[in-house]
C-alpha cells in the first residue's frame, strides 16, 4: 500500500503538473519540454516530445493492478502522442523507453482484453505507433558495419540535409547492443521481420569485434571501422545492457547463441572485472589491468543477472556490498570508489538496486532482503519526496535536490519495490509469462515460437565450451541452490556487514616519503618564494624556468635537458612532485563543503533542500548541528551594501539579499547589525544554476571577519527564485541553513507536524541516529565533485624529452575575491616518476592490484630489465610501448 501511496502521488504530479511534457520537474512544478529549459547535453537526447513518462509508465500501471488508469493512459497516448517531430533523440533512450513502452503497453493491452473485463474496444493501436516508431529508427542503422547512429532526428533521420544529425562515428556498446528485445518483440507481433534483423546484425557485428584473447568489449565503438575508441571494459556504464540482451535474447527468442556469447563473456567478467565483492573495469588488451579505481552505480543491475544465470553466491556479495553504501550515504552515489567514498554525488532515482533487490528475493525467499526494500522506500520518502513528486539527489552527502524526475522512476523503480511485497494474489496476471526489458517493461515469452522470420541459429564463431559447472542449459533451481540450508544467503553476507565501514590506513605520500632517507634537494617547495632571486637561481640550475602569465598565476616548467647535472635534473624533479603535493594541499584546505538550505514551513515541511555556497566567515554550520532556522524577509537597500531601511521586517529573521556592489563581508555586517540571524545571498546573473555552474565560496574582505557571528550561505539565481517564488505565494516562508539536510522528525521535534509525516519518520528514528554518528565519522575527503575534479589538470605529450610543466589552474572553488596567485600544478612527464595528477581523486585505500595511477607510471619503466632477456621484435615492444600509454591515458582522462 506504501508503494501505490507513493506511485499515485508522483504519477498524478506528472499528470497534473507536467502531461503532456516529456518529464516532470517536480521543485518547480512543471513539464520539462526540450527547447524550452536550459541544455543538460545528452541527458535531454531522451526527450522527443512525446510524452516520454505516460509511453513509460503504461505497463506499470497494470503491474500496480490500476488497470482504469492504464484504459485512459492508453487512450491519451493514442490520442495525443506524435511521433513525426523534428527532433534529434538518442536511438538507445527511444528504443528501450518509448518503443519499449508501447510494446508493453501492448502486450498487457492485449492480454487484459482477453480476460474480457477492460480495454474491449483495443485494436493494437500502440502497436501500430511502435510500428511508426521502429520505421522511424531504422535510418540510423545505415553504416557499414551495421552498428546503428547514436542518435536520429524522428522527421528526417539521419543524413537528410535538415536532419542535425549523421556526423558521428562513435557509439557505447550499449547503446549498439540494447536493441535486440524490442526489435524482435516489434518483427514478432508484426510479421515484419527487418527489425530483428537489423538488431541481429549490430549484435554479431560487436561478438565479431571482442577482445579474442580475453573476450571483452570495450565501452566506446566506431560505428564505421569497429574499432575499440574506449578500451576500458567493465559491467557498468556504457556496457551493462548488451551483457543483460545477450542472456534475454536467448530466454525470449530461444537462440542458443546468444547464450554461448553470453556465458564467454560471463566468464571473461568473472576472471577478470570481478574483484569480490567489488566489479572493476580493466583493460580489453591487458584484462589484469584494472582502468580506474572507482565504480558507478548502474552496475547495480549485475546481480539480478547474475541470478537469472543462476549465479547466485557472487550476487549476494555484491548486493551486499552497494546496501552497505547506500546505507552510509542513503542512496547509491552516481560513482564511489573502491573504499566506498563518494566519487560523484549525484543520484537520479535510479531503479537497477532495486531490481537486483527483487531479483535476490524471488531467488532466495530471504525475508532480508524485504527489510533492503523497506530502506529503499522510507530512504525515498524521508529524503526525495517533494509536493510535486519526487526530486532527483544533487548531493547525496547534503540531501540538496536536482529539478528532475526521470521517466525510468515511474517505469521501474515502483515496478520492481510492488513486485518485491506483492503476494501472488496481489496480481492480476502471472508475471512469469514475461520477462523484463532493461526498462522493466513486460514482453511476453509466447513470442519466441511467433512468426520465427529468421532463422533460429546465429553463427556465434571461435565459441570455445568452458569448462564451468554453472552453464547449464536450464533455468536454475532454487531448491538445489538452497538445499534445507535458509541461512545460505546470510552466511555469504555475514563477512561483508562492515566492508564500507571499515577504517583504511593511511599512505605515505611521496613528499613524506622524501623526507626520510636519500639526499635532501637543495629547495624544498614549502620554501619557495618566487620573489627570491636566490631560489630562481637554484631552480634554474634544476633545469625549472618560472613564467608569470597575465592573469597573476605562475607557472613552473622542466626541461630536464637544461639542469646543470643529471643529480641537479632529479632535484628538480623531486621539487616538481612536492609543488605538486603541496598545491594540491592547500586547494583542500582552502575549499568547503557545500551547505544546504531547507525550506520547512508549509506546503514543503523540510522536502525542498537547496545547494547553497560557504562563506569563509560568520558561523560555522559545520559546529553548528543544529542550524539556524528563521522566517526570511527581504532587505531594502536588496543588495545590502548600505545600512539596513527596514530593520523591523529583519529582526530575528534570516535576511535575503542580492549579490554584487560590494563585498560579501559588507552585507553581513550591515544585516547583522539590523538584528538578522542569518543571510542568504541570491545570485544577481539571470539562469544561474547549481546544475550548471561550479559551487560559489563567499570570501571575506581582508579584513578580520572574527565581528561576523550569524551563518551567511549562497545560492544561485535559479535557486533563490524557488524560495522568491514561495514568497510570493505563501507570504510567510521558513528555512534551515544548517551543513547537511535534516530529516523531517528531526526539524519538526516538539512542533506541530502533519500526521503523515510524523508516521513517516517515527520507524526512522533510531536509523537517523546511527546516520549521524556514521556522518560524524566521514573523511574530510568527501566534497562535492568539482572539488576534487576541477583542482588540477595533467596533459601527457609522449614528445616532450623529459618536460615537466606546473601550472596553476582557475579553481571554480575558490573565494571570490582570494588573491589568484597561487600556484597548482601539474606534470607532463609521461616517463618519468614524477608524473603526477594535482586535483584527481585517490581513493583513502585501495586494493592491492587496483594501485594509484602514479605508483603505475612509476614503476613501468622497470619492465625494461625483463624485456633485455628476451628476444622481442621492435614492432611488438613499440605496440605494447603504445598500449601502456593508451592505458594510462584513459585513466587519467576518466580520473579528471
């Protein structure tokens, strides 16, 4: 009943705000229409104009039993929907949710209309827009390999003068292989057979292009040549659905050659990417190489697959593993690394934890893992359910809020959690007749022996039979996986219960280490003033030229070549990596983290949280659990650089003011002086958004701020208009300035609540107080993403001879009015042991085989002893010379 509460709550806000818009923007309220809203760049290729959430959510709706609102769904879109616009969409995103969806749709249609009580007057309808649709796509199958354009233009395809599309030659593997289903689905219920023939094709195209030696495939493709562009492989983003294809195609369309390819690539998974409890991707050429020491949230999906194999033990422990997370941080971060810190914060509601979640279940009977459903749903309403809907996480470190609500949340996400709490009664068809797309929608298996078109046997060459007891050829059998033993699954999640919360010792860093022994460089880089005439001397007898540029940074650069002596080359070497330690250093010092403003009085009781800037003075949320909460009121002079004109209106409330005209420090001073107890300052450039820019850090004035007691924060236009906008229409607006967002029991402890929230958070209070202490105990590294991302920069010229540059970089972090003459640094030495990343990420501890990218270049250089015994050709040590540093290359471009 608590999912159909919460599905009726965001469905009726998508019709109510948003129908026909392609997707609900639920803080403000309204429909996303493409065009109309600022560019997100690929996300926005999924919107055609086409209802996209109403074509999604079809078959919901009769998984949820709401077979009324399917019957007037249906109609709608029959009515309302074109599929004829000039728009340039993703061929991927279309295929699995709106062709996906109104072959769903259909399906259910047609089997409810055989029961005899709903949709009588259906005559395929959907099936003729599904149809329309897959015509529509076929134009971006035009290439020579077969593989299909990333995107099409729904009126004129893909090389028609107007079309806006065509040029691309890259595509993810996902993205050629994800079709398969649909397409099938679409020739078998038609009759038209070209569909699965085109989708056929692009899959044997991509089997023929693996990886022969270790049997992967990589991430990115040319659509016209099949070479590998990204060769990084893992189970994550960019390839996870052409894995999940692979096995479905061969339940739903009985190919057993699409099982062979899967179970090859299955065991190449399990060698290689599979690091239990973790998956890391590696690289195709060297599989033992692991590309990146993080991973990404849509590998959620692996262990529901795992279990359609029948694999089950390796699912159980990376289940376990992403719960563990999620209970940390609430929700599965967008990226998180190998010691389980945030690597990128966001969370979009995505569904595939939740479907491995059902998929545990059904296998296992453990009654767990409905208490993991259970914190999936109270985590959704505590901390993503707004009036409107539900809202997309910014951050899930701060409970801040992004104005999205993804189409994929209705179509999967409440499918899946019903499924996992329905009874066999609860449902209105036998929900084993189908199987899911990776868009949970529902095809039925009777089409595997429907107008078979093609024939059944695809050519799967070099298939080589492994040797592995678990490629049966039958469904797996939970009564022989869990023979009279139902403490199987909890004995294999017994050891992984604290895996996150672990503690990681802490490296020694280079700089540390050049403190012990060895020769002491003649200048140490905490020591280096720029103005001295005797350290520039020294560094160029380092072979270091320092550059001042226009804009106040500085700039180091190395050239080996000109050091006084080889001895004097590596000093300066070693003075390069400790700027470089050093730089990176002080970025971390000088940075906070963001805070969040929290809107709590009514309608929004604490749902609506707002990513706001620091202030480098005033009180320090971060000491301050509790916060400062207030009415806001808006000050006259707005801008605050004057004294306050209405200080009665101000008093003991948290003043609103607009940025510009004078310094930051000015404007609090003169509120605080008016009585305020707080102050937000509103961004004066029209549009600006914490979606788009860079976190904002209020600096001082250069003087001694210690006067400033009350919290300052900061927020972008878009977001000081949401609460302007409250203003307007509820007069009376309170919030919470406070480091993180609260929950709601904690905001409204010992006032008046409605009911519904109270009931919502009294089973939460106990978790709330093991949420906090675990909070208390987060690294200081767990910022938000640009902080790390944005601080350095590295570039690699494998023609430099030995040059090392450093030079200072912009940081989008730091305070506005800081002196920019600081230096950052980084190093193009691809072969020397200094080549180092300022700013990227390294994880607290990692793995012993998943070593940082700097200890890697360091240590490539001393293979060359082992290449001296052996008799190699040229040609082949330059190959693998160019394979390492393509290798290299591509982490550090997926680290930055």
């Amino acid at each position: 009943n608590q999912v159909l509460e919460m599905f009726d709550h965001a469905y009726s806000n998508y019709m109510e705000h948003a129908y026909p818009a392609d997707e609900l923007m639920p803080l403000t309220c309204r429909g996303r229409v493409r065009g109309q809203e600022p560019s997100r760049g690929d996300v926005d290729d999924a919107l055609g104009k086409f209802s996209l959430t109403l074509i999604d959510t079809l078959d919901t709706l009769v998984v949820l039993n709401k077979t009324k609102e399917f019957e007037e769904a249906v109609k709608k879109v029959i009515k309302d929907v074109n599929l004829d616009n000039d728009i340039v969409v993703s061929v991927f995103e279309t295929n699995i949710r709106v062709l996906g969806g109104l072959l769903g749709g259909h399906s259910v249609a047609i089997m409810l209309k055989e029961k005899g009580e709903y949709m009588q007057w259906y005559n395929g309808e959907l099936l003729h827009m599904a149809k329309e649709l897959g015509y529509k796509l076929l134009p971006a199958f035009n290439t020579t390999s077969g593989l299909p354009y990333p995107r099409v233009n729904l009126k004129f395809g893909v090389r028609h003068p107007e079309a806006r599309t065509g040029t691309e030659t890259d595509t993810c593997t996902a993205c050629a292989g994800t079709l398969i289903l649909e397409f099938a689905a679409l020739s078998r219920f038609t009759g038209t057979s070209i569909f699965e023939e085109y989708a056929r094709k692009a899959l044997d195209f991509i089997w023929e292009k693996r990886q022969r030696s270790s049997n992967l495939v990589g991430v990115t493709i040319n659509i016209h040549t099949g070479d590998w562009v990204r060769k990084d492989s893992g189970v994550g983003a960019g390839i996870d659905s052409y894995y999940e294809y692979l096995l479905k195609a061969y339940v739903l369309l009985g190919d057993d050659s699409f099982l062979e390819r899967f179970n090859t690539h299955y065991d190449a998974i399990m060698r290689y990417i599979s690091q239990p409890p973790l998956l890391l991707d590696v690289h195709i050429h060297k599989p033992m190489l692991n590309a990146r020491t993080w991973m990404d949230s849509l590998l959620a999906f692996f262990p529901g697959l795992q279990v359609l194999k029948g694999d089950i033990r390796p699912a159980i422990e990376t289940h376990e593993m992403l719960y563990q997370v999620i209970k940390k941080h609430n929700f599965l971060p967008e990226a998180f690394t190998t010691d389980f810190r945030v690597h990128w914060a966001q969370h979009p509601l995505r569904p595939e934890f939740a479907e491995s979640t059902y998929f545990l279940y059904k296998a296992t009977g453990d009654p767990y893992y409905l208490e993991v459903g259970k914190t999936l749903i109270e985590n959704l309403n505590k901390y993503a359910r707004v009036p409107c809907g539900f809202a997309a996480m910014k951050d899930v470190r701060t409970g801040s809020h992004e104005d999205r609500m993804d189409s994929f949340f209705l179509a999967e996400m409440f499918k899946y959690l019903y499924l996992l709490f329905a009874d066999k009664e609860d449902m209105i068809f036998d929900i084993e007749d189908y199987i899911f797309t990776t868009e949970a929608h529902l095809l039925p298996l009777w089409l595997s022996t429907t107008n078979q078109t093609i024939s059944k046997k695809n050519t799967t060459t070099e298939y080589a039979e492994l040797d592995d007891s678990n490629f049966d050829w039958t469904c797996p059998n939970t009564q022989i996986l869990f023979p009279n033993d139902p403490m199987f699954a909890q004995s294999i999640r017994e050891p992984l219960k604290n895996v996150v919360d672990k503690s990681c010792p802490r490296g020694i860093s280079r700089a540390e280490e050049s403190l012990g022994s060895g020769p002491k460089p003649p200048l140490r880089a905490r020591d280096f003033m720029a103005s001295n005439p005797e350290h520039l001397e020294i560094l160029k007898k380092m072979g270091v030229s320092l550059i001042h540029l226009k804009d106040g940074r500085v700039q180091l650069v190395q050239h080996a070549v000109q050091a006084a002596s080889s001895l004097d080359a590596e000093d300066g070497l070693r003075f390069m990596q400790e700027m470089i330690e050093l730089s990176s250093q002080q970025q971390k010092e000088q940075q906070l983290p963001p805070r969040a403003v929290q809107i709590v009085s009514h309608p929004f009781f604490g749902r609506v949280v707002l990513t706001a800037g620091p202030a480098q003075f005033g009180m320090d949320l971060s000491k301050h659990k509790a916060g400062t909460r207030g009415f806001v009121a808006t000050i006259k002079p707005y801008n605050g650089c004057s004294e306050i004109t209405n200080p009665e209106a101000v008093k003991e409330k948290i003043a609103l003011m607009q940025r510009g005209q004078c310094m930051f420090a000015e404007k609090a001073r003169n509120i605080q002086k008016a009585g305020a107890i707080g102050g937000i300052v509103i961004d004066d450039n029209e549009g600006s958004s914490s979606d788009t820019a860079p976190l904002f850090q209020m600096a001082g004035d250069g003087k001694n701020t210690d006067d400033i007691t009350i919290p300052m924060l900061f927020l972008f236009n878009k977001e000081g208009n949401i609460i302007l906008d409250a203003i307007r229409e509820y007069e009376a607006v309170e919030v919470l300035l406070s480091d993180k967002a609260k929950d709601r029991a904690t905001i409204f402890k010992g006032k008046m609540i409605p009911n519904y929230i109270i009931d919502s958070n009294l089973e939460m209070e106990n978790m709330d107080q093991k949420s906090s202490e675990n909070d208390s105990h987060k690294p200081n590294s767990e910022e938000a993403p640009s902080e790390s991302q944005d601080a350095g920069a590295v570039s690699e010229e494998p023609e430099g001879g030995g040059e090392s540059s450093a030079v200072g970089d912009p940081d989008p972090l730091s305070p506005a009015s800081a002196d920019s003459a600081g230096v950052s640094v980084a190093n193009e030495d691809p072969q020397g042991p200094g080549s180092a990343e300022a700013g990227a990420p390294e994880p607290a501890c990692a793995p012993e085989d998943s070593q940082p990218q700097e200890q890697n270049t360091q240590t490539e250089p001393s293979s060359k002893a082992h290449w001296d015994s052996k008799v190699q050709p040229m040609e082949s040590i330059l190959a693998d010379w160019n394979e390492d540093i393509e290798a290299f290359e591509m982490m550090e471009k997926d680290e930055l």
